[in-house]
C-alpha cells in the first residue's frame, strides 16, 4: 500500500491556520488530519463544523475529520456538510448497531468511514464492524493533546490488525521519522503527524523524511 501522510492541524499556528495548511499542501501532505475534542470524550476542546467548512476552501486536499467527542452521531451530518472526506468516530463512543448504521450513510454520500481505538482499548472490540468501515485509526497516544510521545503498544495492535484487515490502517500520535518505520512494518500506510511538522519551518523536509524512513 501506498504510504500517506497525513499533517494533523492540531500542531498548526491558528492564528494563521489557511496559510498554514497550504504550507504543508505544497510540501506533499496526502490529506490534511483534523483533530475534534469536545472537552468530554477528552480533556481539551478545539474545533467544529464551521472551521472545518472554512478549511475546505483552502484546499483540496482530503479533510480527514477525527471526531474525539462523545454521542458523534448526532454532528456527523454537520462535519459531511462541511466538507469532510473521511471521518473517524472512536468505538468507546458508540454502539456497533450505531457504527453499522453510520457507515450505511456515509457510503450514500461518499464518504469514508474509520473507526479508532485508544490505546488501553483491546482490538477484539473493533472486531465485529472491521467490515463495515473503510479504515482504522489506532491511536499511539492517550487523544486529548498534541505533542505527546509515541507509545510502543501500538506496535503490536497495528500488526494484529494487519493480520485479519485489509483496509487502511492510520496511526496518529507521536509519529516521527524514528518511529515511523516501525508503525509501516507493522501494517500501517496513513501516518498522522503533528508538532513533527508543524513545529519546524522546512515542513516539505519533514513529510519526506517520515516518508523515506517508512520506506527503508
């Protein structure tokens, strides 16, 4: 599988978020990651549906929505609506009767579905909907905040989900050019990358080196 990667905008300067999201579209991202935190799912709050709509119109880059907020069925249609190419609930936060309708809807209106995972949570609970999604985003940090390091137990999911799937597998949290070799051995091709890129200026040099080491 072709590896992409995907800049997560959560690292980015706000203050001058469309100019930082073409900056990383000229560099080569893949898509652009979009973190949303409702401050109950996780300890933070950071973005809805009018920024992600404000963001479609700065490229046309895929807009990979990851939605870290509780009861996610209720805003899916308002992120569809705004733009959203691929969206991401997590299983801690709906049912998988919930996840099976979704994903029945989403289809109709052609977009990617993905379901996500936190780190203490076990693969076995994402098991039984695999076939009904599109992708699998397998969190290598605790969701909430960015900057973080990579946990090494993701490792080992990503691999045993690469045994029995054959979608895409994204990991998100911590990924740099030291570790993103490992996440690529072990399954996964979308690699979410955040303070590592956005946090020096050269971001063309930092997609290609998260490239070249998942490629050695």
């Amino acid at each position: 599988m072709r590896i992409k990667v995907a800049p997560s905008i959560l690292s980015a300067d706000f203050s001058c978020l469309g100019k930082e999201i073409k900056d990383v579209e000229r560099a080569g991202a893949d898509m652009i990651h979009i973190d949303v935190m409702d401050g109950h799912f996780v300890p933070n709050i950071t973005i809805g549906p009018v920024v992600v709509k404000y963001i479609r119109k700065q490229t046309r880059l895929p807009l990979d929505v990851h939605l870290m907020i509780e009861k996610p069925q209720r805003f899916i249609n308002d992120f569809v609506d705004a733009g959203s190419d691929m969206l991401t609930v997590h299983i801690e936060t709906i049912s998988l009767s919930g996840i099976k309708a979704q994903s029945l809807k989403l289809k109709g209106r052609g977009v990617k579905f993905g379901i996500s995972l936190n780190p203490n949570t076990p693969l076995a609970r994402i098991k039984p909907v695999l076939g009904n999604v599109d992708f699998v985003l397998v969190m290598s940090v605790n969701p909430g905040f960015g900057g973080q390091s990579f946990m090494p137990v993701a490792l080992s999911k990503i691999k045993g989900l690469r045994s029995i799937y054959d979608g895409d597998i994204a990991v998100d949290g911590g990924i740099n050019e030291k570790n993103a070799k490992k996440v690529v051995a072990c399954g996964a091709n979308i690699l979410a990358c955040g303070s590592y890129i956005f946090n020096t200026k050269d971001r063309k040099l930092a997609i290609e080196r998260i490239r070249n080491a998942a490629r050695r």
